[in-house]
C-alpha cells in the first residue's frame, strides 16, 4: 500500500489520519485503474490531502467524495454533517 506523505510541517497529520488518507488514495486508484501512472496517483494524492486538511478522517468519505468528483457515484457512506464536503 501506498502511504501519503505529506510536503511540510504544515501538513503533519497522526498516523491514523495518514493511514486513512492512503487506504482512500489506493481504493480511489483501485476503482479508477490507475496503475504506474505517477502524476495521477499525485493529483488524487493532493485532492486527499486537501480534504484531510479540512477535517475529513474516514477513508470511506474520502475515497467517496474524490470519486464523485471525478464522475463515478460508488457512495456508501453518507457525507458527515460537520461541513466537510457540504459545499
């Protein structure tokens, strides 16, 4: 598995937040078949990274609401109420 690392102090995230954001970017990269293609594997990467910064913890959200955004609706958690997501 992958593991998102993040660019600057910045962004320090716990392990439990880094291991959430990299499940979401392989299930993410799994349903959209991305393979070697680094740059895409990075611009999912970013999107992740910007959705954890706002507060967003559960892979399943993330993986979610990346993969709307990208045009497939395979949804099974609803969004979270705390306004991550509901813009």
């Amino acid at each position: 598995m992958a593991t998102i690392i993040p660019s600057s102090q910045d962004d320090a995230f716990d392990p439990d937040a880094l291991r959430a954001m990299s499940i979401a970017l392989e299930e993410v990269c799994r349903t959209l078949q991305v393979d070697g293609d680094q740059r895409e594997r990075e611009v999912i990467a970013v999107r992740i990274v910007e959705l954890a910064r706002r507060g967003e913890r559960d892979p399943q959200r993330l993986s979610d609401r990346v993969l709307r955004e990208a045009g497939t609706t395979t949804s099974v958690v609803p969004p979270a109420r705390s306004g991550v997501g509901n813009r």
